[in-house]
C-alpha cells in the first residue's frame, strides 16, 4: 500500500462506518420546475425545498424582474470587498429597505446566513462575554460560538425557566460584562417555536443581556409584513441582534442583521468574514430588494401555507407520531437512521421527495422525515401523502 493510500485509508474506514449506521450522505443531480423535482427521471412534489412562499420558481416574477430592472443592475459580480470598490447601491438601496421596513433600525448584509453566524458573534464576544445558547441552535451559531473567545453554556431546548436560572447564576458574576442569549425563532429540525415575548421578558430583568434570534425560517412567512416571528409578537426593537437569510423564502441568497447603528458601525470595522470576503454580485442585491418589496404584500400565501401546516401537524400526531412543529417545517420523527431512510425511498417511490435527516444533523436516535412545507402544497396533496406515512 503506497504512504498515499495509508493516508486515505483513514477517511475511508469513517465512509464505511458512515454507511453502516445508514448516516452516508452524496449529492443528487435534480432538475425543479414550479412544485416539481426531477431526479433520474423520476417526478415528485416537493416536499424538501425552503421556497416556503414558492418564488424561487415562479418563472415570472424572474421575467419582471429582468424587464423592469436596468441593465446597468445586472453586474454578475463585485470583484472586490465592499470596503474596497464592492459598495455597489444595490446593497445600500436593499439596506434602505430594510430599515425601513424593520421600524427604522439599521440593517447590514452578509453573504450566506452561515457566513454571517460565523463572523457576527466572534467579532462581538470577548473574554468578557458569557454566551447562553439553545441546545438546538443551527450549526453555524455554534460555529460562530465556538471562534468567539466568550464562555458558554447551552440551556435545554426552549427551556426559558432554565435559562432564567442561569442568568440569575451568572448576571452577578464580575467576569462577564455582558450576556448574550442566543436562539431561532422557528427550528430547522423540530419546526417548534421560542416565546420570543417570554424571552423579552426575562431580558428586562437583567441589564447585562443582549438578545441574538436568528430569523432565517421565520422571515417572509410570519409577521403581517412577512417580516418574521419578531414582527409577529411585535419584539423588533427589543431584540439587539436580529438576523435572518434570504435563500429560503425570499427566494434569492445571503443573510441580513438587523441592528442598533453602533452595532451595524463596529462590525464594518472587526467582523473579518465580512471585511474580508468579496462582497455578493450587484443583480444578486437587486434580485432580492425586488423579492422583499413582492413579500411584504403576500398575506394570502402566508395565511394559506398557516393553514396546510396546522393540518398536516395533526395529521401526524394522529398518526402517533412525536411532532413538536408549530410551524411549515414538520418533522417525522422515526428514530433509527437506516428506517427513515427506507421510510423516504418509500415516500420518493410513490411521488413525494420527502429526505431524511440523520445524526450529527439532529440528535443520536432522532433521525426524522423533515417535511417542508410551501405555499405551493395543497390539502389535497397533503390527502394524497398523509395515508403513507
């Protein structure tokens, strides 16, 4: 054996334990069209994309898009930082927008939501900062976490009485000169909910706290405007770092903060993904302020995709199921890796791409059917896969 294949030996042996839990993992060529997938010739309703308000593949807001918008717009790239010559005003008018649509706070843009979790909370959590996160917060947020030189400690999952203990444990304690509390508004895995207005509640108590929620399932599909759970609850200016992503139900990509001005001015000057990364293609910008205007005005589609999740979440706990969901993001909790990917093949086989999430993605044992809702989901779509499962 060359010294080559010894080394590559390694990765292997970990591949083949990967397939023998059934947690192996590899890409799919797919092509989509409206509420449809494609994959080797196969046809299914697509029951796995976060288009949670169908836009990313409606052909004609993309038409509109390119007819009304100068092609002088249209620059496929930035070529540079936005500290250099990257500082196109499509980003300065999708700002604008923002801030105007979040109660006139200040907004500034990232690349990725992944990206902007991993440079938000390094930049802003020093020794002298002490990070309470939810058991269950996205991989990034605790990526982020992880590069940031702060303490922290991970409360039960949506257990604000056990995060109240720990600040009560902590708020006193000379080391830290602030808290920052960390969590989703909506799960990506369970489809549950924090009280955001219980949340703000506890943050009242304590002048050491700083609130970070993470938008990225909520936005577009809660709130009157579509501006998420914050909007919903009416917590916008209470919440001191709320951020979100567009590659889910507005349909474009990147991810935004929403922010106090010297919190939007600091990170300009210290976050280094963002100082340091080229800045996203100008029609990107553009493509997104043009979606965000569109998302404000569509309550028909929220309340419908409200409704088909409120159905299928009863469904499925009839079924005996173990389903926390609140919201579009509905999971089928099976538990053992190698059934509920047979369970999913089962549900592609008879039309409806359904997959399977599996460890580290959720818990050891919990591996799920993660069903995603989109406002393009009918109830008798939902008829046609309830008696499956």
């Amino acid at each position: 054996m060359s010294a080559t294949n010894r080394l590559l030996d390694h990765y292997a042996k970990q591949l083949d334990e990967l397939k023998q839990q059934g947690n192996f993992r590899q890409f799919s060529s797919n092509t989509q069209q409206g509420r449809e997938i494609y994959i080797h010739d196969q046809q299914m309703l697509n029951f796995a994309s976060n288009d949670y308000l169908g836009l990313a593949s409606d052909l004609e807001l993309r038409k509109q898009f390119f007819d009304e918008t100068p092609n002088a717009q249209h620059r496929m790239s930035s070529s540079s930082s936005r500290l250099l010559t990257g500082n196109f005003p499509e980003y300065e008018l999708l700002e604008e927008s923002l801030t105007q649509a979040f109660n006139g706070r200040a907004a500034l843009l990232f690349n990725s939501g992944y990206h902007m979790n991993i440079g938000i909370l390094p930049a802003l959590a020093d020794s002298k900062t002490l990070i309470l996160a939810d058991k269950l917060i996205h991989a990034s947020m605790i990526d982020g976490i992880r590069l940031s030189s702060a303490k922290y400690v991970r409360y039960r999952h949506n257990d604000l009485e056990h995060l109240a203990q720990l600040l009560l444990k902590y708020h006193d304690d000379e080391a830290f000169e602030r808290i920052i509390v960390v969590t989703e508004s909506i799960f990506s895995m369970d489809g549950d909910e924090t009280d955001l207005t219980k949340l703000v509640e506890i943050k009242k108590q304590f002048c050491k706290v700083m609130l970070y929620v993470d938008e990225a399932h909520a936005i577009g599909v809660r709130g009157e405007h579509g501006l998420g759970c914050a909007e919903q609850y009416q917590v916008i200016e209470e919440i001191d770092f709320l951020v979100g992503t567009f590659g889910k139900a507005i349909a474009s990509v990147g991810g935004y903060l929403i922010c106090h001005p010297v919190i939007r001015a600091f990170l300009i000057n210290s976050m280094r993904p963002l100082i340091f990364s080229t800045a996203q293609p100008p029609v990107c910008m553009a493509w997104t302020n043009f979606i965000f205007q569109k998302v404000l005005g569509l309550n028909q589609l929220r309340q419908h995709l409200y409704n088909t999740s409120g159905y299928l979440q009863q469904a499925v706990q009839a079924k005996g199921f173990d389903c926390p969901s609140t919201s579009h993001i509905v999971p089928v909790i099976i538990g053992d890796s190698s059934q509920t990917v047979m369970k999913a093949k089962t549900l592609q086989e008879a039309g409806f791409y359904i997959m399977p999430v599996r460890p580290p993605t959720v818990p050891q044992h919990g591996s799920r059917l993660r069903i995603s809702l989109t406002a393009q989901i009918s109830r008798a779509d939902l008829d046609q896969l309830i008696p499956l499962l």
